[in-house]
C-alpha cells in the first residue's frame, strides 16, 4: 500500500454557533454564514486527555485512554474584523470595542480545516464545538526595509459535544470504499454525527 504524504493546510471554515447543543440536544449552526477562508500558515493540535491503567496479577490488564479537549493553534495572515468580532462575543459601538476584566463565556463556533495530500487527494476535519481562548499574546513591531508580512496568533479550544461527545470528525479522499462522499459534500456543513451522512446518501 502507497504511503501518501502531507503536502499542506488549505483553507479553513469558521461557523458560528446560534443555539449550543446539550445532552439530548443537537446543536444549531448558522450555515448561510459558512467563512471559508484562505488564510491559514500552520495549524498546530496538542491533545489534552487522561490515561488509566488497571493492574491484575501483577501485569498490566488494561490501558484506557480518554480525549478531553484539543488546543488548536492557527497561524494566519489576517482575518476579517467582523468575523474576529463574533468568535469574541463582542459588539462594537461606533468601531470602537471595551475589554472588561469579566468573567464570560466565548461563544461556541465549528472550526473545519482542508489539507492536500500527495496526487491530488485531500483530508478535512471538523471540530463541531469550538472557543477562542481569552489569552492574548500580542507584538507590535515598526516596518523596516527589509520589513515582512507577520504571522497572526489564535488560539482555540475544541470540546467534545454535550450532545453525543464528538470532538472531531475526519475526512481523507484517500480511505478506500465505496460508501465515499465528496470533499465538497463533508465541508458544506459541520458533519458531528453518522445521521448527517446517511442523509448525503452514505450508509444506506
């Protein structure tokens, strides 16, 4: 079997979040507002999760691990404003916004990536329930001659859904089957559970 290789991030997709889900309750997203931008420099993932082991006879009997959260890290080269504004929950009043030192929750949005792979194929991912992290790391530097476009920092926070525990869901052209969709059909919407691909016509 060919091993393919990664050959780069493409475009990213930002959905915002009008009604979050709880258990029992599917989350709603505001599909006519779907971002789809081409902005991304790198993407870093860092999972955060639990591991147990369990002992019997003196050997190891069972390792269970557990995914909480991952931190997602997007460099970029710009954003627009508006869109900047409501990952933040913020309303601007005549351009002009006010930080204050409260407590808050930062709205939920779905977050998706597409990444090429070697002879044309592409994977993409959704993460269903997303946040920005209010921690900011900003630098502000004067222009040189020799001056460059500078990367932009954000960093979210992905969460398993309340609903049925989905953190992500993955797509790769490359999977061999024959109850395949289409790239464009899995990006179209936030894709969190195997209802949504029997309605595209999988698994029927």
């Amino acid at each position: 079997m060919k091993v393919l290789y990664f050959e780069g991030i493409d475009d990213v997709f930002f959905v915002p979040m009008t009604s979050p889900d709880a258990p029992n309750v599917k989350p709603v997203y505001d599909e006519t507002n779907i971002e789809r931008l081409p902005i991304a420099v790198k993407l870093a993932v860092k999972g955060n999760g639990s591991e147990k082991v369990k002992y019997a006879s003196s050997k190891i009997f069972r390792r269970v691990s557990k995914e909480t959260e991952h931190e997602l890290g997007l460099d970029h080269v710009g954003m627009p404003i508006d869109l900047l504004d409501k990952l933040n929950g913020i309303t601007p009043v005549k351009g002009v916004v006010f930080n204050r030192s409260r407590a808050k929750e930062m709205p939920y949005f779905g977050f998706g990536f597409i990444g090429r792979i070697e002879g044309g194929e592409r994977m993409a991912v959704w993460y269903p329930r997303v946040q920005l992290t209010l921690a900011t790391d900003t630098e502000y530097e004067t222009t040189t001659d020799d001056d460059e476009i500078k990367d932009v920092k954000l960093t979210m926070k992905a969460s398993p859904l309340l609903y049925n525990e989905v953190l992500n869901t993955s797509y790769d052209s490359a999977r061999i089957g024959t109850d395949m969709i289409t790239l464009d059909e899995f990006i179209d919407t936030v894709i969190y559970e195997e209802e949504q691909l029997t309605l595209l016509g999988v698994g029927e």
